[in-house]
C-alpha cells in the first residue's frame, strides 16, 4: 500500500486535499490535539469530512496526540468513542494512556503512533507493536537505514514525513515554548521558540533554525524501503499550498508506480515546490545527519508567496468562459498559468478581465472579487490560476 | 528518608549519602554529560543511565552489551523504549526506569508505563500540585529529579559545530545563549550524538522529601560544582531554602490555547 497523506486544518482544505489527489487526511478536533490555536474540527465537521472521504474511497486519521496532563483527561474516553462512532480510520497518538485506553474500549478504528514518540528504532517500534500500534510515523530523524531496519523487523506500516517544516528538537523532546512564552509545545502551544534568534558571546546571533524538508528526489527509494504513507506537513496551511504540493507528490507517485519517472520530471517538481514554500528545504535525515547547510543563522528568514492569483469557481464549456474568485492581483496582459488535478497545466496570457457588473476592467485587486476571464481550453471547478514563473512547461 | 537516591556523577567525585547510589551516564549510550562511563570502568550493582534515543548501530551495539549488563547492572535509567523491549526478549534481570524528560504529565500515563515496567521518572515541566495528584494515584512508587540542570530541548543535530562552522569561529562543545526579550538563558551542550539545551540555574525540588509514592530521587551533578551540591543536601535535609535557583514549572503553569481576544482563557 502506498498513500498518500495530506494535512487538512478544516473542511474546506479536506476537500480540496482530496480533489488534489490525497488518499487521505489527517485533522485535529477542537481538544487533545496539537495545533491548539488552528481552527480544527468539531465532532459535526468530523462527521462530514469522513463521510465525503469514503464516499471517495478515501481515509481521515484524527490526531489525539497532546501529552496528557490531570487536567486534560475529562471527557477523552467518550471523545474516542465519538470518533469510533463516526467512522474515523485511524487515531494518532503520542500518549501511552490513549494506546492502551483505545485498546481498552475496543474500538475498531486503528491506532497510529505519532511522531511525538520519535521512534527511531526498530526494538522501540516492536515495543508499541505488541501493545496493537498498527502503524508507526517514524521520527523525522530516522535515515533511510533505520526505515530499513523498522520494516524489517517489524513489517507494520510506516509512515514518513516528505514534506514541511521541521522541529529543531525531537518531536515531544522540547519546552523551549514552555520556558519562554508559558505556552506548552506537547499540549500544542508550541510557539516555535528554535526560530528565534539568540544573543551569543560573540557579535554573531546563535540561531538553529532548521530548514525544511523535501523527499522528492528520495520517493522512489523511500517507496523501496518499504515506507506506506507519505506525510506532508502543514495543518496551518492553506489551500494553494496544499493544492499544489499535494498535486506534485500525487504526479511523482504515479509516475514511480507507472515506472515512468524521469530526472527532468523530479526536476520539474522540485522547482515547483520550491516556488510555492516559504523556506529553503532539503531531504534532512534521510542520507547523513544535517549539517550547518541545513540550517538558517540569521533567524526566521521566510518569504511570502503571493503566486495563487484566483480560484475557479465555474467554467462555461460553451461559452469557454471561467468564473474565478480573485486570491491576488492580477491585470491584463499577465501571463498566468491554470493547474488541475484532472489537467495539463498550461500558460495563458490574460487579454480581459471582466467584472461581475459585466464591465471590463484593467485589474483585478480586491480579494475575493469575482471576475470572469475567456479560457479557450477547458477548465473544472476549483482548477487553480498562478502566476507564470518557469518557461518550461511540463505536465502538471 | 526512605527513599533511594540516585545520585549522576559530575567531573568530580561525591561520597555517597544514605541509601543513594550512582546512575552512570553509559559512554556512546548518554547525551549532554561531561563525564560518561563503561560498564568495565562502573562497580558491581551499579545504575546505568541511557538519555539518547537509540538508532539502528546503537541497538546493534546495545545487545552486545546485554551479558555485562546482567553481570554488573542494578538498574536501568533509560528514555529509549527499545531498551526495555531487548531487555525483555533477551530475559535481562534489572530494574527498568523509564525517563523520557517530558512525556510523563498525568496519573493516566504514569499507570499505563507502570504496567510495562518497574517504575518511571516524572516529567520535569509539570507543577507541584501536579505531582501531588499524580503521586496520590499512581500504583507503584515513581521518582522525580530534585536536583540538576534541567534539560529544555533534545537535537539530533550538531547545533554548536554547525554554527561555528558557519561564523568560522573555533569549536566549543558548551556555550551559553540568551533569548534578548525574555533574557532566558540557556546552556548549549553538544556532543557527537546531538545537542541539549539546559537551564544554566540549577533546578532544586523540595517539596516532596517526606511524601510516600516515590521510589526515587535523582540528583544530577552534571557541570555542578561539588560544593554547591553538598550544601544542597544539607539544607534539603533540614528544609531550608536557597537563593539563586530555579524551580522549573514546580509553581508555574503553562497554557496551550490562546485566549480569545477580549477575553480570558478557557
């Protein structure tokens, strides 16, 4: 089995996930989750968001993955019983309370170890195994032979982070949030403290900030190794990113299981989602410990992307007419490309824009502004237009 | 006071105190120690302590190990949970002491690790309240670090060697930072499995010398001047305070969710 597993902070980042080409998400509800201060789900979303995912044959994970302190234990055994209820596939947890009080109330959805336990080896995997862990996300420090190792031994399911940012620390093994800002990091307050900059002896500022990760070039191997699940992370996300890193990995995957991938094509997807991060990235544990090329020193050094231009909402076959909500400003003679799951991405120079009044108009700079725009090739609900920034088109 | 003591040795030597015993950093097994040990070098009925997560090369050579472990160790302090699953395979008769630094925040979690093994170490960024409750439900004696610098953040990373390879500078293995709004200072401590991260002010817990629940007391002198230690013990033994410490999160309690704006945390 080989899937593909996208992070979704609410509803409408589920669907488009799925409309990409994930073959399943994973959420947190509104408690014993990390990303305490993301939107999250309610029971009710939860309860939508797995039935739109089987109705596709698809799969939602739920992360009950906080470290338990007294307080926080009210109400977590009828909150499992809930998610069992509903349907959910799998829980991820850190816990060793949740594992076992899952296997307690026999529920049948699966439990999946978090990477907050940062299992790095093969004995600690067979440790969670004996107690019915059916799948263990590995910790993002473990190279490709400790993968080997793991699925040797243990032949359960494995799942690896491939994309996102990274903690400095062992997931679980930090309170650097807590010390500084009050707020716990394994409750989910984490407030990024290895991204600040620190005074040192010297006139240089100390800092560890970790660039992120990217596993294009290893996906092969990775498959190879006997990884299950291909992790990108980003519940805080939002939907362009999603869309577009979702879609790369969904495009690579195919094309490794056709047997049909090329270097040009890795290239290809590496460059585009360089293009949509917001920090430099590299494949981290995966071959030898990082060294001081994977990391920043001068602090948080990020970029923002302002490349998602607008969101089709509707396209008019007969009219070839596309209806697109305005994310950023875009103006006519703008050469922009459309992406879709169901596509060729493909280049187009804007000629007119037309308002929702049926004025033309030069630019488009409101956000959320419908506009309407002539699109000769044919374009489905939710495709998505980006600024043009490579010359090469490629197939995605 | 009838609890065992388990005492991690710093650069210099201590005399043992009643009922206590030495917990060896193991060499090639520990982190963040300035003076680790092999089991050749460690006497008879001795404590040893693993605070690394454990790779693939390290459970190889962890087994090797296994026959000089049954012959000399009492007791195994470790954070890796592949350790207690080789122990049990291989039917090693010593005392398991889970320590996974902040993984152990409730009663629920403590009696979940108490049924695996013999007894666990307290997380240390959990309030006094805390574990008063936690020592009240717990089914079997557990222990707590009364001394010691606490350690904040775990890397596998060469965090110092990275930076100074960066700057040029020349290579430190300890180096004190300080974070410029909160002027937190922290201790860098690298060494070729990884960083940590300690509080530079040594943690002192008091409160708990006379409480009933607890099988052990850890005392860590790692980049502690022995004086300071002794008179630790003195005034711990006649509870009285002292300055120029930290108490960790033994009387503060840490938030997760932000409160709403215009309005207080729920």
């Amino acid at each position: 089995m080989i899937e593909l597993l996208a992070p979704a902070g609410d509803l409408e980042k589920l669907k488009f996930a799925f409309h990409y080409g994930a073959d399943a998400v994973y959420i947190g509800g509104q408690n014993f989750s990390l990303r305490a201060n993301a939107k999250n789900f309610s029971l009710e979303d939860i309860q939508e968001g797995v039935s739109y995912a089987h109705k596709r044959g698809k799969k939602v994970y739920v992360t009950v993955n906080i470290i338990f302190h007294e307080e926080d234990v009210n109400g977590v055994e009828e909150y499992l019983k809930k998610l069992d209820e509903i349907g959910v596939d799998a829980i991820i947890v850190s816990d060793l309370y949740i594992v076992k009080l899952a296997r307690k109330l026999g529920l049948s959805l699966e439990v999946h170890l978090s990477t907050q336990a940062s299992v790095l080896n093969e004995s600690a995997a067979l440790f969670y195994k004996k107690l019915g862990v059916k799948r263990i996300v590995l910790a993002r420090e473990a190279s490709k032979e400790e993968i080997a190792a793991i699925k040797k031994a243990t032949n359960l399911d494995l799942e690896c982070f491939v994309h996102g940012a990274m903690c400095t620390s062992f997931s679980g093994r930090c309170v650097l949030s807590n010390v500084i800002t009050n707020r716990d990091a394994n409750r989910g307050g984490c407030a990024q403290v290895c991204r600040f900059t620190f005074d040192a002896q010297e006139k240089n500022v100390f800092s560890m900030t970790s660039k992120d990760l990217n596993m294009i070039s290893h996906m092969n191997e990775m498959i190879k190794l006997g990884v299950n699940s291909f992790k990108v992370e980003g519940r805080m996300r939002g939907i362009y990113y999603i869309a577009t890193v979702i879609l790369s990995y969904r495009r690579l995957i195919d094309k490794i299981k056709a047997n049909t991938l090329t270097k040009e094509d890795e290239a290809y997807y590496l460059r585009v989602l360089n293009r949509v991060a917001n920090r430099e990235s590299a494949s981290q544990f995966f071959e030898s410990l990082p060294t001081e090329k994977e990391q920043y020193f001068l602090g948080r050094q990020e970029v923002s992307n302002q490349d998602f231009l607008g969101l089709v909402l509707d396209y008019d076959s007969e009219n070839k007419i596309a209806k697109i909500e305005q994310r950023n400003y875009f103006k006519v003679e703008d050469q922009v490309e459309f992406f879709g799951p169901n596509m060729e991405t493909f280049s187009y120079q804007i000629h007119k824009i037309e308002n929702d009044q049926g004025e033309n108009i030069e630019i488009a700079n409101h956000p959320n502004m419908i506009v309407y725009l002539k699109v000769d090739k044919p374009l489905q609900k939710y495709d998505m237009m980006r600024m043009k920034v490579f010359d090469k088109q490629r197939n995605l | 006071m009838n609890n065992k003591i388990l005492i991690i040795p710093g650069t210099n030597t201590l005399e043992k105190v009643t009922n206590s015993y030495f917990l060896f950093p193991l060499k090639d097994f520990s982190i963040g120690y300035e003076k680790k040990f092999t089991l050749e070098e460690i006497p008879n009925h001795s404590y040893i302590y693993i605070n690394r997560l454990l790779d693939h090369e390290d459970i190889l050579k962890f087994q090797t190990l296994l026959p000089l472990i049954q012959e000399k160790v009492k007791g195994i302090v470790f954070e890796d949970l592949g350790i207690l699953e080789i122990l049990r395979e291989n039917k090693i008769q010593v005392e398991t002491i889970f320590y996974p630094s902040h993984a152990i925040c409730s009663s629920y979690t403590v009696n979940s690790y108490l049924e695996e093994m013999d007894t666990v170490i307290l997380s240390n960024d959990i309030t006094k309240e805390e574990i008063q409750e936690i020592l009240t439900k717990a089914s079997k004696p557990i222990g707590m670090l009364i001394y010691g610098h606490l350690p904040y953040m775990y890397s596998r990373r060469t965090l110092l060697t990275n930076y100074e390879k960066n700057f040029n500078l020349p290579i430190q293995k300890v180096k004190k930072i300080k974070e410029p709004i909160s002027k937190q200072e922290f201790l860098v401590f690298e060494d070729e499995k990884g960083t940590i991260l300690y509080d530079p002010c040594v943690y002192e817990n008091r409160y708990f010398l006379s409480a009933s629940n607890i099988s052990y007391f850890l005392i860590d002198l790692n980049m502690i001047e022995i004086k300071n230690v002794k008179k630790f013990l003195e005034e711990w033994l006649k509870n009285e305070s002292k300055n120029n410490t930290t108490s960790g999160f033994l009387n503060r309690k840490t938030i997760y969710r932000l409160p709403p704006k215009g309005g207080k945390n729920d």
